[in-house]
C-alpha cells in the first residue's frame, strides 16, 4: 500500500509512520477503521484521533503536533469531509508539511468525485458557503487552497466499498 523508507534518518525522528485525516461520522466504523487495522498488520505507526490522546489532553495542539510528527498523511476524504472546520484545519497543516518539509500525502477517495473537491461544487460548495458565514475569509481561502491542492494529487477513488 504505502511505500515507507525503510533506512532514513529523517524516519528516526518522527513518532508515526502516518497521520490518518478523516471525517469520523462518514468513515470511522467502515472504512477507516479497516485502513488503520490494517495500516497496523503492517506495523506501520499511525495516528488517528481516537485511542493516542492522553485524558486531558487538548485535542488541536495534539493533533498538529502528530502531523509535524509523521512521515506522510493519508487524507481520507468523504462526502462530508469539507463540511468539518477541524479536518479543513487539518487539511492546512498537512498541506504547510508538504510545502515546507517535503511530506507526502496519500488521498484517498470514499463516494467522492475528486473533481467536486477541486471545483468545489456540489456538498463541497455548500460547505464552504456556510464556512464563510462563520469564519474570516483568510481563513476559509486557505481551506479552499488546501482542498484543491490535495484534489489535484493522484490518489485511490473508492465508491461503494
């Protein structure tokens, strides 16, 4: 599945193999949760929100540490992926790691056309008209350029599996 080096410095000093960005409500029981089981078979170290966070711990700083923390993202995009701030602020974490550190990203499709996530149209544009009634317009244009960016990069389109 992922191609990981196996004799790397840089590998040395990251805690995760992988940082798993997905829409818990849309995949988490399903697909998701087959990904990171097998991701782990493979003994390859991924984080996911759930089990890694200690009691008390603030999820966002958490969660940015463990994207500066991995090797590369899989982004697990679904039909209502654009629609959560919390993974479009992911989504902008992961692409500054690809802009400044070379870090990989894997998207993965599930019953989403990666054209609506590039044009954003369809639930992504409707999702984005709300973003920009409760966000500040800086904020939500680094979001759309996150989303396109990652749209752009050639992934796995799964539909109905």
């Amino acid at each position: 599945m992922l191609s990981l080096p196996s004799t790397s410095s840089s590998i040395s000093r990251r805690k995760y193999d992988v940082f798993l960005s997905f829409r818990g409500e849309d995949t988490r029981k399903n697909f998701t949760d087959h990904l990171y089981d097998a991701l782990k078979r493979s003994r390859i170290i991924t984080f996911r929100d759930d089990p890694k966070l200690e009691a008390g711990e603030e999820i966002a700083p958490e969660l940015f540490k463990a994207i500066q923390q991995s090797w590369c993202s899989v982004i697990v995009f679904s039909e209502s992926y654009a629609s959560s701030g919390w993974c479009l602020d992911e989504l902008s974490a992961i692409v500054k790691q690809k802009k400044d550190k070379g870090y990989k990203v894997f998207p993965v499709f599930y019953d989403v056309d990666p054209s609506d996530l590039r044009k954003q149209k369809g639930k992504v544009e409707e999702a984005f008209v709300e973003h920009e009634k409760r966000y500040d317009e800086d904020k939500v244009q680094r979001w759309r350029n996150a989303l396109t960016q990652v749209a752009n990069i050639k992934g796995w389109h799964l539909n109905h599996r």
